[in-house]
C-alpha cells in the first residue's frame, strides 16, 4: 500500500488534488484508515495517478477520465481509445474554431492601427516622496507576469497624471494598484512600463532614503531612472504597451467585511481547501479558498458543500494569491469586497482607496 504523499510526490499531482479526485470519484483509495481517515493506495494506482496527471493537462473532462481509469486495466481497450480519440477530436475542432475567430480578430485589430514608431521621445521629470514610492511597489510587485509571451505584463507599470502617480501590476489573474504623490510634472498623461528587474532595483534604492525625502523620477525616450542623492537606477522601459487598467477595476457595489489580517491569515492556513480543475499560471490545479461573507460582516472560510446558493453568497480564490495579496497590503485590518461569485475580489486598505488589488476568481466543479 502506498501512502497519499507517497502517491503525490510519484504521480505529481498535489495530496490537495488528490483528496479532491478521491471525493469526485475519480481515483479512489484502496483503503481508508476509519480512526484516522488516512487514505491508501494500491500499487497499481501510482501508474493510474500518472495517468490521471497526463488526462488533465490535455483538459479531458472528468467524467472521460472516470471510465478511462475503470476500463485501462481491462483486456479490451476499445472504449479508452474511443473516449481518447473523441477528446482529441474535440481540441481539435476547438482549435480550428479558435484559428477562426483569431484571424477575424486580427483583421479587426490591422484595421485600426496606426501607422507607430517604437522609439518613444517623451521627456518626463517629477519628484515623488521615497516613503511613498517605496510603499506603492510593495503594494504592487507581487502580482507582476512572469509568462514570455505576455512581456507588457512583465513589470510594472508608471502611470503619470498631474500631481499623481499610480503603480500598477497583473499577471491577469490578479491586479494591484497603488498611488503616490508626485509633483512637477505638468504635461500630458504618460504611461511607462518598467521591467521587474528595475523596479526591484529601484526599490532596493529607496531602502537607504530617509522618510518623506524626495526622489526624482525621469524619462528620457526609452529610458527611466529614479535618482536618490548620488545614486540611481536606470534602465530601459519596456517597448509595449499596458492594458488599460481603469477599466479593469470598475467593479458593482459588493458586499463588503472587515477582517483582521492575523486572524484572517490563520484561518486561511489552517482552514478547509479545493483544488481547482483549471489550472492556474504554472500549468497545474492550485489551492483554492472559498470566501462567504455574512451579514453581520464577517467572512468564513467554506469546506465542501457549505458555499450555498450562486450569486454573491461565496467567492472561489487561489489561495496562495490570496496570502500574497494580504501580505502586500501591510495593514493589520483590510476590507475584503465580494461583488458576483464570478466578479473579481477586491482587497482593500480601511484608510485608502488608493491602494488595493483583486483576485480573480476561480470555477468551482459541481
């Protein structure tokens, strides 16, 4: 008999995971420990587990991979080869739609671009208080993209207007915002993407500045430095563009709790998780935590079966991105806003509405 960690760690599937294809019927233990609830597996079950890993990287629905598993030991595999065939046949079919629907797409985008030269000429100069900036990369860093092949989402972003300066970051599956002052800039709005190298250099920079004290922030064509006394950062802003922000946090009313971050933090932790069936940035199911806020404004952390209804009644959300968010709003009580169980959850300072960042959220499975 072979351990549940021993089956997560040969199968690569998380114990989170399994526990969840344990409960969906999908990979049964041979046994369960009746005192203990420990679950064991059979020998065969490892290759299973592997197999199981492989189903759902290529997206087969889960109830395909319940009569795969129940018919890949049998002497006849006519059925796995059928359900195999007609999986593929489905991506295929999905692919050639999506091929479709992209030309279309890119047809539409060539015909409203503009003629563009990459060099950029804006010439930008303001101060910023160092305290200030340094507590708006923090707020953001932590949801910074990370994919090759979404490079504007690669750092973070300068948003310049007036006398304000807004930080933004989102790898798309969460979104960070934050404000500092600025003064002596007077021009027109000016947007510059700073790659997650220099910001973390510039950051680094601001740790030797005392308090309020001023920083000059610049930019020259391609190029952005932060000053502080006799020293800098300097580097090359990325040559794209970042999408527009604004729109993405224009969200409806939503029931609002305040939460005491500690406290909150532990019961994260500590508290009752899913596993996702989609899978998250790095290509694999993660741990969810499912929110319910109450009237009273508290917020529970739900184990199965205790969600209730749809609407905003719970909110579905990576967990790890959710510790991260809490982590980066450096206050000992934040407000959590749930909109839609499919609407974004939106975590906030009590003092600022300056400075938040939202999670998207995640599917459940029936």
């Amino acid at each position: 008999m072979r351990s549940i960690g021993e089956i997560a760690r040969d199968s690569g599937l998380s114990v989170s995971a399994l526990r969840f294809y344990d409960r969906a019927g999908v990979l049964v233990p041979a046994w369960v420990d009746p005192v203990s609830g420990y679950r064991w597996y059979g020998p065969e079950q490892c290759e299973e587990a592997r197999l199981l890993t492989r189903l759902r990287r290529a997206g087969m629905p889960l109830p395909d991979i319940r009569l795969v598993l129940a018919g890949w030991s049998g002497a006849d595999t006519d059925l796995v080869r059928k359900l195999l065939q007609a999986h593929l046949r489905r991506l295929e079919l999905g692919l050639s739609d999506a091929r479709s629907e992209f030309s279309a797409v890119r047809a539409l985008l060539e015909g409203r671009e503009k003629p563009m030269t990459s060099l950029r000429t804006a010439a930008v100069q303001l101060t910023v208080p160092a305290a200030e900036l340094a507590a708006a990369l923090d707020a953001v860093r932590f949801a910074a993209g990370t994919d090759p092949e979404l490079p504007m989402l690669g750092g973070v972003l300068f948003d310049i207007e007036g006398e304000e300066l807004r930080v933004v970051a989102t790898d798309r599956y969460r979104m960070a915002v934050a404000r500092a002052r600025a003064t002596g800039h007077d021009g027109v709005r000016e947007q510059v993407i700073v790659p997650a190298p220099l910001a973390d250099a510039m950051r680094a920079l601001l740790s030797g500045e005392d308090g309020d004290g001023p920083v000059r922030l610049s930019v020259d064509g391609d190029r952005v430095t932060l000053e502080a006394g006799d020293r800098q950062a300097s580097g090359q802003r990325l040559d794209h563009d970042f999408p527009d922000y604004r729109r993405l946090v224009r969200l409806p009313a939503g029931r609002r709790a305040v939460v005491d971050v500690p406290a909150f933090r532990e019961a994260l932790e500590t508290g009752p998780v899913r596993t996702s069936e989609t899978p998250g940035p790095d290509g694999v199911p993660c741990d969810l935590s499912v929110l319910k806020p109450s009237g009273d404004g508290t917020v529970s952390v739900c184990a199965d079966g205790e969600e209730g209804g749809a609407g905003w009644n719970y909110v579905a959300v990576n967990r790890a991105f959710l510790l991260d968010a809490l982590a980066a709003g450096a206050r000992d009580r934040l407000v959590l806003e749930f909109g839609a169980s499919t609407a974004p959850l939106a975590v906030r300072r009590p003092d600022t509405e300056d400075t938040f960042s939202l999670l998207m959220p995640v599917r459940l499975e029936n």
